[in-house]
C-alpha cells in the first residue's frame, strides 16, 4: 500500500467517524486491558455486566463494525447493554486492532487473543465460571466472529451471532448488489478501499481467516446466526454462508437466517429512531438473538 494511499485511509476513516459515531455511545461498566500475543502491549475491552451479576455468568465477545479501517469502538453499546440487561451474560466489547497502521492478521489475531485470555479467566477460576462463551460482530466484526469459528475447536463457542457481516473480501465490491433493488447501496469505492489497506498485496483475499465465506464449516458450533439486510450489498454473502454451514452433516441443529426488510440497509440498527419500523426490525433482530444466546 502506497503512502498516499495510507492518507487516503484515514482521511476517510476519521469523516466517517465524525458522521457515524456520535450518540451511538452506551455507557460501560468497566474496561478491561487485555493481554496480547505481541509483547508489551494490551487489547483494551469494555465490560458490561449482567444485571444478576455472577463470578459464573457465562461471557458474549463482541466486535465492533469498522470496515477493518474506522474506529467504531463503542458503537455497540446499545446492544452490549441489551444483552446484559436481558440476560446473565457479561459482554466484552472489544477495541480491535485497525488499518492502515496494522493491516491482516491484527484484528483476527486481537479476536483470537480475547477468547484465549477468557477461556484462561475461566480455567483458573477467576470469572465467566459458567463456561460459555459466545461471539457477535457488526459488519467487520461479524466478519471475526465467524472467522474465529475454525481456529478452535467445534464445542468452544455456545453461539455465534452475526450483523450484516462481511465475508467475501474476494468478490469486487462494485459487483454486489442488494437485494432490494431500489436500495441505496454500500458505496463500493469505500468497501474497495477497505479491502486494499487490510489485505496485504502478497496474501489471498480467500484465505478463511479474510474471507470467512470459503472456511471449513465443520467447526461452527450449533446456535449460529446471520442477520442480513434487505438494501445491503453483502447481504448474499452472508446468507451464502448460513447455506454453507448448514452443508456439515454432523450439525445437530440449522445455522440460521434473517433478513430484515422495510428497507434496512447496512448498519440500520445505529440509526433507527424509536418507533420507526427501522426501530422495529432493530428489536425483532436483537430479540431473536438473545433468544438465541439464552437458549
């Protein structure tokens, strides 16, 4: 990737901010610095503890949508909140690494890097006794929740619930189209943009751990969902993926589907004003994936 090229990025990177993120802020319980691969420095994580707060209580990662290039950390508050109000989980909101400064493998490796340092939380009795971990993402983050699945062992995660994700970094970005054709679309030059400073010019855009579409699906645990959009350009892929998923043989239960209409597009949940139908399908959306975790 050329200097300018780097500009360019977080040029783009800091006016989507500005649009994006103010008053999408849920106010955390506590913040956690998390433990890296990479010596010297920490993963930092926002805490959100359940209601009926227990050394036991089973723990949620979350993974913030960011295009692997915006900083949205804190985005999904409302819905970290949600899931602690609504059920025993305490939810982990993760502060991933970003490009252009630490293209792939760094968001990948920082998802993997929290699950280790739970699952140690949880063998040395210390918190999130109860044993159950699950994973949910937006967008990008969707895109490391399911791309985690494969680098662990198919009983390590309760449930992966997945937003709008994006799965296929291979496919160009101005060949997707929605389903609702009357939609205003993902604007591809920023999906292509994202791609070319996350991916490293020498390292295929199919590998599982970029593009989850093409992972093995033997690993993904019974309880997954895939919440797409009716005006969204990856919608596709992800249902593509559910498609997959429900290939293995040995899958005990179904991976599961939605897409939401009323002319959602990506990322409609961060914008729908209480009452509006965008508002409803936020609720419907949420509602089937907590059940899911409570499940």
């Amino acid at each position: 990737m050329s200097f300018i090229g780097a500009i360019l990025a977080k040029a783009v990177a800091g006016v989507t901010y500005l649009f994006v993120l103010p008053g999408l802020r849920a106010c955390h319980d506590d913040t956690e610095q998390v433990p890296s691969r990479d010596p010297g420095r920490t993963i930092k994580v926002h805490i959100y503890r359940s209601s009926t707060p227990s050394k036991s209580s089973p723990v949620l990662i979350n993974f913030h949508g960011s295009g692997f290039l915006i900083p949205l950390h804190g985005s999904d508050g409302d819905w970290c909140r949600k899931v602690s109000r609504k059920t025993n989980y305490t939810v982990l909101d993760v502060q991933y690494r970003l490009t252009p400064d630490h293209p792939y493998p760094a968001a990948p490796d920082d998802a993997e890097d929290v699950v280790l340092w739970v699952q140690q939380q949880q063998r040395e009795g210390l918190q999130f006794g109860d044993g159950r971990i699950a994973l949910s993402g937006f967008s990008a983050g969707g895109n490391l929740a399911l791309g985690a699945a494969p680098r662990f062992p198919r009983e390590t995660f309760h449930a992966i619930l997945a937003f709008y994700p994006w799965l296929d970094l291979d496919k160009n970005p101005w060949l997707k189209i929605a389903p609702n054709p009357l939609s205003v679309p993902l604007p591809a030059f920023l999906l292509d943009l994202c791609r070319i400073v996350y991916v490293p010019a020498n390292v295929s855009r199919k590998d599982p751990r970029i593009s989850p579409v093409f992972a093995p699906v033997d690993n993904f645990p019974d309880r997954v969902l895939v919440v797409t959009a009716s005006c969204d350009t990856l919608a596709w892929e992800g249902e593509k993926m559910v498609k997959r998923i429900n290939q293995d043989p040995n899958r005990r239960r179904s991976a599961e589907s939605q897409r939401m209409g009323w002319f959602c597009g990506h990322g409609w949940d961060k914008y729908s004003l209480w009452g509006t139908l965008w508002w409803w399908a936020k609720e419907k959306a949420y509602g089937r994936a907590i059940a899911m975790l409570s499940n």
